[in-house]
C-alpha cells in the first residue's frame, strides 16, 4: 500500500507561481509513473501531468504546457508540479497519484490507470 501526501498549494495571485509536493511512502518509489491531475468544482477530475519512472519523459495537458514543470527526486521519493504563470481557471484541488509499471520510459494520462491517490491540496489563484 503506498501513501501519497501532497504540500505546497495555497492562495496566490494570478501570474504567481506555486510549487507543489508529493511524497511517497509504503513502496518503491522508482517503481511507479507519478502523475498530477486537479479536480475544480463541479468539473471532473481532470489530467494535468505525467513524468516516467526514470523521469525522462514527461507529458501535459494542452492547458498547462509551458507554464507547469513536473519533476522527481527518487532519491527523495518525491514528485514536483512547479506551476508557473498561474490563471484563475487553474483553481482546483491538485492531486498526486502513481501507476506501477514495468517500463522505465512510460506516461499514463488516464485518472484510471493509477493505482493510488494523495488527499489533494488546494490551489487558489485570484484574478
């Protein structure tokens, strides 16, 4: 059983940055694909980023390229979503979650094809 346990979101304004963490524990971190996703209100949960198990391949949503960086310490068994150029309709509760996988190179995009959850932290950005 692993357990994820994000930090970092909070109240900032918009073009701000946040940067969030994840850390995990009760498995081998190295072994899963970490992913983030945020669910705003009254929408679904929604895909906002991947990174591999090895951490060289990365992926985004549309929505979010070029302003999010999402990166791992596996020594730290942690994973990171630097959010910069914040927008109000980034508002949501932000959650971490990781998928095992045999390859060291894969990126899972479906809220569905990960195993397990964090409780999510809240990102406010104010216009």
């Amino acid at each position: 059983q692993v357990q994820l346990v994000e930090s970092g979101g909070g109240l900032v304004q918009a073009g701000g940055s946040l940067r969030l963490s994840c850390v995990a524990s009760g498995g081998i971190f190295s072994n899963y694909i970490m992913g983030w996703f945020r669910q705003a209100p009254g929408k679904e949960r929604e895909f906002v980023a991947a990174i591999s198990r090895s951490g060289i391949n990365t992926y985004y949503a549309d929505s979010v390229k070029g302003r999010f960086g999402i990166s791992r310490d596996n020594a730290k068994n942690t994973v990171y979503l630097q959010m910069n150029s914040l927008k109000p309709e980034d508002t949501a509760v932000y959650y971490c979650a990781c998928a095992a996988d045999r390859s060291l190179w894969g990126i899972r995009k479906s809220y569905d094809s990960y195993d397990y959850w964090g409780q999510g932290t809240q990102v406010t950005v104010s216009s």
